[in-house]
C-alpha cells in the first residue's frame, strides 16, 4: 500500500529528519482507520482457490528451472503482493521440498506411463562436451515414435570423459528403462563418442542405430573450414591486424567512432578474438592439435567479420580522412592497412567467408529448431552442396577447397541409417511418368544401395533377412499407392513461422503399421527407422542453475533437487515444444530496443565522392 506523504507541518523538527515523514504518514493512517474502521473490500479466497493459486505458482517457479529465484519468494515485496491478493505467505523451505518432491513425482509418474506405452524408443544424450568452466550437464532424453520427448536424467561431468564412461552411461540409461528388454531402444544419437561409444553399443546390439547429432557436424564443419582453408586463414589475418590497427591508434579510434555515429547513429569498438587466429604462425593449425584448439572457435571470428563489415564505409571514410593521412603513411603497417582497406579483393574476400560461415550456421540453426530425422539427412547434405556451389559461384574464392572439406566431414557424419530412412520413408517418394510413388533409389550412390541392403538383414533375424530383402524389391518397384502417397507428403502452413510444413508428420510411420502391413519384416525395420532423431538437444539449462550446481555439486541433497527442478522443467518444455530457455529470450527482447543490426551491402566507397 502506498501512503501519501502530507505537507510537513511548520517548524515541526523530527529526529529522523525528512525520512520520518512517511512512517509519520502510516501512523496518521492507522489513527484514522481505528476512528472509523470500513469493511475490507477484498474478498477472502477460498482454501481450494488459494491452493490453485499456489500450485500455479510453483507450476512456474519449478519451470523455470533456476530462473525464479526459490530465496526470491521470501523477498518483502513478493511478500506483500501475495498479501495484497489474498494469499497467505511461502516458505522458500516449503517449495524447496515438499512442494518439489510433490511436483516431480507427479511429472515422473507422467513421463514413465508415456515411455511404458511405446513399443520402441531411442535415447538421445547432449552436453558431452565440457563448457569454458570446464564442467557440463550431460541431458539424457528419451524419443518415442509419436515424436514427443521426455526427459530421463542429468548427469554432471567435470572435464573431457573418457568414451567407455559414456558407454557406461549409456547403457545404465537403456537398462533402467528397459530391465530385461533391451531391444525396446532401437538407437542412440548423441553429440559426441560416435566413433567409439556409439559403435562400439551398435556392434554388441545389432538392433541398435546410433547416430552422430548433424548439429554438432555442421559446426564441426566451420571448424573444418578455419583449421583447414587457406582462404580463412588470410582473412582472418587481415581482420585482426584492421581490427587492431583501428583499435590501438588513438587518432584512428576516433575517427573511426566519429564516422560510424555519422553513418549509423552509434560507435563501437571492433571486437577482437580472445586468442587471434593465425596471428602469430606459431599459433597455427598444426599447433593447435596440442590441446588449445584455439583455432577452433569460429564465433569470435564471426563477430569479427560482422563488425568489420558493418563498419566498412566508416573505415573506407577513415583511410580517406585528411586528418589521418599522415598516421596512415606514418609507419610500414599502416601503409599495409590502408593498401589492403582499398583493395576490393579484401572486402569479396572477408564478404565470402562471412557469408560461407552465415550459410552452415543457418543451416544448423534451422535443422536445431525443426529436429532433424534420419531421413532427413541426405536432403540436407545435398543442400548443403548445392549452396556451397552457388556461394563459389558468386565470390570465385574457393578453388574447389570448400567442396573437398564439405565432403569429409559427410563421410565423417555419414551411417548407413541415412540412405535406408531415405528410401523407406514415405516422404521422399517420387511420382514416375506412369503415376506410381516409388523410393528414390536413383537418388543413392552405389554404395548407399548396398548400405541400404546391409543396414536392413542387419535388423532382422537370420531367418527374416532374405523376406526382408524380398519386401524390399516389390518395395521398389511397386512403391506405395498414390492416395497415401499424397496423404503422407501433404503440406500445410505453419501458422507462427508461415513456411509450408507437413500436415501430419507421424503418417510416414503410420502407413507402414496399417496400410503397409503385408511388409513383416521390412515394415519393422522401417517403423523403427524413421522416427530417429538425428540431432540431440532440445532442452538448454539455465546458466544460473548450471553454476548453483557446478557450485554444490558434492552435496547429494543439493544435486538432487537440482535434478528434480531440471526434470519437472524440461518435460514441460517439452509438453510445450519451447526449446528455447529464459535467458536467450531475455536478450532478445532487450536486444530490440536497440533495432536491427545493419549490414552493408556496398562495402566499397566511391572515393571521389569522399
């Protein structure tokens, strides 16, 4: 409640001075509601409506997993709207446990019935790779073929793991779901191990799939790019020594902030990588295989090109500026910088290698947000292909590195799951000139033919593998009837992001366990198949929760609640498909005050008209 502060009297002198005033005002207040008291014009709730209330409450404290504050709840103000609205005071002790232990029994409970009425599942597990603390949160989820996900567990790591305690962990998961019917989990993705871990579980479980996250492998893949292209190296040689030069030189500096605010209303200083690529030759690929990587960590690089790019008309107008011609042919270097500022080979270049960065990174945020399938993988490497092709096109920089890289990181990422989802998922079949819908056989290499033959007599019994091979060819020839063809591949507008999506994305595997079913063998395979998720992820822990528990890690009682709160968020998020966490929406809708970022399309300045 607010209360009015009155004129002072005058001449009136309290010991506390000005500050007295407004406890002055609340004891004059509380005089004239005991001279004439007036019935309370808020309305008691009642004891189920003040229990909904606070169950809601915790619904959203719980949820937010580490966001909302649990001390917070005892905080005064909190404490007085709650007072205000009718409902009595918490205890943080109270939704600290009770409260939790009540919740996360009840989204357990939920969890375990969904995982009981699947037939099959696959296990999907991200975070194996430690952060810069060197501690991460291992999230260990669960997929079922109507594609929803439920989280399982979290495990803390401290460091790089060995991959056989990953095997380890993987395995104890599959057991405390399955007991003694491992043949429920019919694969594993993870963004790690794949090698090893998940070959090693594929070869002594014939039945299992496991796949490498495509995520993770198209990051990889711009870490590829940087260790591995001549064209990277230059530009980013050339970016940090602008970067530094404008950077470092005072005169520089501030004509540079004088002419971005001319051209874009504001000034920043360019941001330079913690370690430079390639400064220092010592630093170069060959060294970072002694542990530092430090080549490896392409997002600072991006913010670089970013701002040299953004900034490019304010440089040109710099190297252009009377008053800073004698800096510019002061010294050797600078001659350098201000030769290669007017250099339109420069800017194509560092143009190419942001936008061939841009276009993997799109390319992985996408496939992050849509959940990439098995089936979906070979569609996106061709993807892939075609718009690095388009990209060497239009810069003319590549000289033919690019597509070489681009194909041993596929190899790398490539399992034969990919070809045989392909061709059994309804999906992709392709219309012939006499109207039938037939798998796109044409669209495999020879080789991925014979992984499709392999992949499917590995995952059926002995006794089944010719039938299955036999279901396959009448598979391929007579494919599937046009009416369910066109009822599987129906699009319809997404009504958030507009873009076309498929009506019903269970059908592909619908059709095999009805229309389909005459294919026994084949139809098993192919249900178990194409449901994969073939990217992991799809919950993000909050780095407040991530630091509590890296901070209380060896207190039992601390790891356990905070796998209950991690558990009861994650599912929700999962009931609600929000992969996105509080913290990254907070940046955005702060980031929006300050409107869109504005990337020069013309980084070359006419100079006479400078």
């Amino acid at each position: 409640m607010h209360y009015s502060t009155p004129p002072p009297p005058q001449h009136l002198m309290l010991s506390g001075g000005k500050d007295d005033l407004g406890p002055l005002a609340m004891l004059e207040d509380s005089v004239k509601k005991l001279k004439s008291p007036k019935p309370s014009q808020t309305q008691s709730l009642t004891r189920s409506q003040i229990e909904s209330a606070l169950d809601s409450l915790s619904d959203w404290v719980f949820e937010s997993c580490g966001s909302v504050s649990l001390s917070g709840l005892e905080h005064p103000k909190f404490r007085a709207f709650l007072t205000q609205v009718g409902l009595p005071i918490i205890s943080k002790r109270d939704f600290a446990t009770t409260r939790l232990d009540l919740k996360h029994e009840e989204a357990r409970a939920e969890a375990e019935s969904r995982i009981r009425d699947a037939m099959f599942f696959q296990i999907s597990s991200d975070g194996w790779k430690p952060g810069e603390s060197g501690e991460s949160l291992v999230n260990l989820i669960v997929n079922l073929p109507n594609g929803t996900s439920l989280y399982r567990r979290a495990v803390l790591v401290n460091g790089a793991v060995p991959s056989n305690y990953a095997e380890e962990v993987l395995l104890e998961t599959v057991k405390g779901i399955c007991g003694n019917s491992p043949q429920r989990c019919v694969g594993i993705v993870s963004d790690k191990f794949k090698t090893k871990a998940l070959r090693n579980l594929e070869s002594q479980h014939q039945w299992m799939v496991n796949l490498s996250c495509q995520f993770q492998g198209l990051n990889s893949l711009i870490k590829d790019f940087v260790k591995e292209l001549p064209l990277f190296k230059s530009v980013s040689q050339n970016c940090v020594r602008l970067a530094k030069f404008i950077n470092n030189t005072a005169q520089i500096r501030n004509a540079h902030c004088k002419y971005q605010l001319q051209e874009h209303g504001e000034s920043i200083m360019l941001r330079l990588p913690l370690h430079c690529y390639y400064d220092d030759e010592r630093r170069s690929c060959s060294s970072s295989s002694s542990g530092s990587n430090k080549v490896c960590f392409y997002e600072p690089l991006f913010n670089l090109l970013e701002d040299v790019l953004s900034s490019a008309r304010a440089i040109q107008l710099v190297v252009h500026d009377d008053a800073c011609k004698v800096v510019l042919m002061e010294d050797h270097m600078a001659r350098e910088v201000r030769e290669m500022v007017g250099d339109e080979g420069f800017w194509n270049e560092v143009e190419a290698v942001h936008a061939l960065i841009k276009l993997v990174k799109e390319m992985a945020r996408r496939i992050e947000e849509e959940k990439l399938l098995v089936g979906q993988c070979l569609p996106l490497w061709d993807e892939l292909r075609a718009k690095v092709k388009d990209w060497d096109s239009k810069f003319n920089v590549g000289e033919g590195h690019v597509e070489k890289v681009v194909e041993r990181r596929f190899k790398k990422s490539y399992h034969p799951a990919w070809a045989a989802a392909f061709i059994l998922d309804p999906l992709y079949l392709i219309r012939d000139s006499s109207g039938k819908y037939l798998p796109p056989f044409k669209c495999l290499s020879p080789e991925q033919e014979k992984d499709v033959d392999k992949l499917i007599t590995r995952l059926v019994s002995r006794d089944e593998a010719h039938i299955a091979l036999m279901e396959l060819m009448k598979w391929r020839t007579e494919g599937l009837d046009p009416m369910y063809a066109r009822a599987v591949q129906m699009k319809e507008r997404d009504p958030v992001s507009g873009k076309m999506r498929i009506a019903n994305p269970q059908s592909s595997r619908l059709v095999w366990e009805t229309y389909l079913s005459e294919f026994r063998s084949l139809g098993k395979v192919a249900v178990r198949l194409i449901f994969l998720h073939a990217t992991t992820g799809g919950f993000k822990c909050n780095s407040s929760l991530l630091k509590w528990v890296n901070s209380n890690g060896r207190s039992h009682a601390a790891v356990d609640r905070a796998q209950k709160l991690i558990f009861i968020s994650a599912n929700s998020k999962f009931e609600r498909r929000d992969f996105s966490n509080e913290e990254d929406r907070d940046a955005e809708l702060l980031a929006m005050a300050n409107g869109d970022d504005h990337m020069l399309n013309d980084v070359l300045v006419d100079t006479s008209s400078v």
